[in-house]
C-alpha cells in the first residue's frame, strides 16, 4: 500500500492523464489507496471488507475516469471520495460488497492473510484510538469539531468546508489548526487525526 500522497499543490491531477493512458491509472491508485483503505476501515471495522470495498471504488473510478471534468488534485481527489462514499452507502443498505465493476473488468480480487487483515486494522488504528478520538472529538467546541471531522475524516477541501459553513478560507483553517491541537493536547502524537495538506 503506497504512503500519504505528496500535497496537492505539489503534484499534478493524476486523472486527466489516466483519462488517455490506462497505465498512468496506476499512479492515481498508489496515490490514494491508502487513504481510501483508512476510510472505509475506519467505517466498517473490518478490514477484508474495506479492502473489497476499496477495489469495487477504484474499479468504478477506472471505468469512469473518462467523465471526470476536474483539473486539480483535490477535484480528482473529492471525484473519488464521493465514488467510496456511495459504495459504503451500498454496501450499509446490502449488507455485502457488490463486485459490479471488478466483474466487468475482470479484475479478481485477492484473498487477504490474517497478516493482512491486521496490518489494515493496525493502520487504521481501529483497537484503541477509534474510542479516544470519537470522545476528544466530542469535546471539541461544535465549530472546530465539524470543521476537524470535515477536512480529515470525510477529507473535504477548504473551499467545500467554507462553503458548507459559510465562512472564510481562513476561518476554516483556524478552526482546523486549533481543534487538531486539541486533539493532540488530548490524544499525545499518536493519533492518526493528522492534517491533510493542501
């Protein structure tokens, strides 16, 4: 599984090139699996389904990488986010990960060792942070815990934040700052409830 992604302002959008060579979806992948893996761990506590969950995601997102109109990371990166969280709302009203697009593509999916399966949940933090953070985040004031829950659990942009609250740019990075330092404050440095840059 590949690392956090380099900030968006550092790198280009990944799917437009993928739009024109299928080989470069492979970057887009190693840019965001491990992000979209956390998120759906940290959902479904259980780490063979987020890790199908995930790959019915990115093999919707390849079969549609032609209808993507963004030209930034953070569109690119919304543009999936949203595909992932239409999968767990499936999955939440199935009760089972529907392997539509991984079919179609004839793409199988591994079966994962135990090893695996912890290794996902470990990274995840799901045993003992999940508890602590839902309570330290509970804590926060309203306005900084929406804007914390906002930019690093469901992974909105600045803009979508401020837009959603209605305040400033600025405004939406200050609660942000403040209420991760809360956090940290209550949590010590290893909690996974860490800044996406950008």
């Amino acid at each position: 599984m590949a690392g956090r992604p380099p900030p968006f302002r550092r790198r280009q959008c990944l799917l437009r090139r993928a739009q024109k060579d299928p080989d470069a979806f492979a970057e887009f992948y190693d840019a965001y699996a491990r992000r979209v893996l956390q998120f759906f761990t940290w959902r479904v506590m259980d780490g063979e389904v987020s890790f199908d969950l995930m790959s019915e995601t990115f093999a919707k997102a390849l079969e549609r990488r032609g209808q993507f109109r963004g030209q930034t990371a953070e569109e690119e990166q919304g543009w999936l986010f949203a595909i992932a969280r239409g999968e767990l709302s499936h999955y939440w009203r199935r009760g089972a990960v529907h392997r539509a697009a991984l079919g179609r593509l004839g793409v199988p999916v591994p079966s994962l060792s135990n090893e695996e399966i912890d290794r996902i949940e470990e990274l995840a933090v799901l045993e003992q942070q999940r508890p602590r953070i839902a309570a330290a985040l509970g804590a926060l004031p309203e306005d900084q815990r929406r804007a914390v829950e906002m930019r690093v659990v469901e992974e909105a942009g600045y803009p979508e934040i401020a837009s959603s609250m209605g305040i400033t740019e600025d405004a939406v990075r200050a609660r942000v700052s403040r209420g991760l330092r809360a956090l940290r404050v209550e949590l010590g440095d290893s909690s996974s409830m860490t800044e996406r840059t950008g």
